[in-house]
C-alpha cells in the first residue's frame, strides 16, 4: 500500500470520529448561541458564544478536508 492510501484511511476514521463528536455537542451549541440573544448578555456570555462558534467552525473546516483528502486519497487513482 502506498502512503496516500493509508494517510487517506486515517483520515477517514479521523473524519468519522470528529463527525461524531459534532453531533453530540450540537445542543451545546444551540444554548451558547441562544445566550446571545437573552435578555442582557454579559461580555463573559458574549465571549463564550464567540468562541464556541469559531471553535465550530474550525472543527467543520478541519472535519470537511479530512473528508475530502481520505476520500481522495483511498480511491483507485491514489497519487
């Protein structure tokens, strides 16, 4: 086997496991966004929110290209 191949597997597992623990903290997500707009948030509330949402959008990102290199990477044409 080549090394792409088996990078591409473990991109694959990698992938799958952080698409997991994405769908297990989505309720997490959905109470720190919905702090935001409570009835006064606090700069502790709003800075909380924020960072959660650019922690998820870097594990989106991180979780689409692992997705893609396994992809590409375990198919017949591996480079």
């Amino acid at each position: 086997m080549r090394t792409n191949k088996i990078l591409g597997y473990i991109f694959l597992v990698l992938a799958i496991l952080f698409t997991l623990s994405m769908l297990g903290r989505i309720p997490q997500f959905v109470g720190s966004i919905a702090n935001l707009f409570a009835d006064q948030p606090n700069g502790f509330e709003s800075g909380r929110a924020f960072g959660t949402f650019l922690g998820w959008i870097i594990q989106i990102a991180l979780t689409v290209a692992l997705w893609i290199y396994g992809i590409r990477w375990t198919g017949k044409k591996a480079r």
